[in-house]
C-alpha cells in the first residue's frame, strides 16, 4: 500500500535519525522509499526543508511526487487555517458534512508539523505498517499514516479551494473599487458644482 507518513518526535534530533531508519529499511527492500523529508515550521506558518531523500519537487521542496504539493500546502494559507502553525480548530474544509467527520487528512499533517520542532514527512509503499512502526518506535515517535490516494484527493480539494478563494477575493476587491470610485466621483461633481456657482442656495432659501 502507498502511503503518507507525518512522523513526530520529542526529540528534534530524532526525526534525522528517523529519516536514516528509513533509508536503511528501503536499502533493505522492507519499504519502497519515494522521498521523505525532515521539516520544521517557522513561526508565520511557513515550512522550511531541513534535510531530505528523494527527489526535489515543488518549488524546490522534498519531494518523492506528492510530498512536495503536501509541504506547498500545509505551508501556505491553508496551512495556517488547518491548525499548523496556530492550533485552531476549525474541523474540516472539504465538504464533509458527516459530524464524526471533524478532521481532514491534511488537517492531521499540518498540525503534526509544528512551530519550532522538526518532523518527518514520508512518501513509502508498505506490505506491512509494522515495519516503519517498530523502527520509529524505537526512537520514540509517532506516526500519522494515510493513504496516498486520499492525501491526493484532498491535497486536488485544497487548490480547487483555493482557487475559488482568490476568485471571490478579486471580485470582492473589484466591487470596492467601484464603490470607491463612484463615492470620488461624486465629491468630485459635488465639488466642482460648489466652484462654479459657489454662490448658489438650494431652491426656497432666502438669498
């Protein structure tokens, strides 16, 4: 089964050695390794790539496929609604109308990678979950694992979402613009009506 890991440690340290383990269990044909990477949230939400195994993807980010969309995601906007980089719950995004349904797939991997701690991201095809279980096990972490199909699927979510999200945007901001253009049109008329006849009182006045 192909699948996404979001592993976290107590110890920074350890996500580098998770990320041997890894590399150590693909070289020993036990997993198909795709990409992995070792990962750390900065403070205003973005990801920063620490170390990596695998190929460079999106915008120059761990890759292994889709490990470089998952960091583009959960490092940007959406990341920071998703509860990354400030623990907000706001359960999920992606029309899952079901109220046991509270989170999302991406929603559980942003918040594995937390402010100022290191965690690892992998891509790997398992025949049996126990074997990357034991192995990070033994250095105390903690795996969030979810299949790759149904991180594709949400990750294809987040940018449809996204795009309708900067649609709606633009057509908010252009209605401002024409409200305020007409509001400066009007100060205009009515300002150049008080030059030139700025002598004239409304009708029924007394001169």
């Amino acid at each position: 089964m192909e699948n996404v890991l979001a592993i976290t440690f107590p110890e920074d340290a350890n996500a580098y050695e998770g990320l041997t383990k890894l590399k150590e269990l693909d070289g020993q044909d036990r997993v198909a390794l795709a990409g992995a990477a070792v990962v750390v949230r900065n403070e205003d939400g973005g990801i920063v790539v620490k170390d990596q195994a695998g190929d460079i993807g999106y915008e120059g980010t761990a890759a292994g496929g889709i490990l470089g969309l998952l960091i583009g995601v959960i490092g940007g906007p959406f990341g920071v609604l998703l509860g990354g980089a400030t623990g907000l719950m706001i359960g999920s995004l992606f029309d899952l109308d079901d109220a046991d349904d509270t989170e999302s797939v991406l929603t559980e991997m942003s918040r594995s990678v937390r402010v100022s701690h290191t965690a690892l991201l992998a891509q790997v095809t398992e025949q049996n979950p126990e074997v990357v279980d034991a192995a990070i096990a033994a250095l105390d972490g903690r795996v969030v694992r979810r299949p790759l199909v149904e991180v594709e699927g949400e990750i294809a979510a987040a940018e449809e979402a996204q795009r309708a999200a900067k649609h709606e945007a633009r057509e908010k901001l252009r209605e401002q613009r024409r409200v305020e253009r007409k509001d400066k049109v009007q100060a205009k008329i009515a300002d150049l009506k008080s030059k030139v006849h700025p002598d004239r009182q409304p009708a029924g006045q007394a001169s």
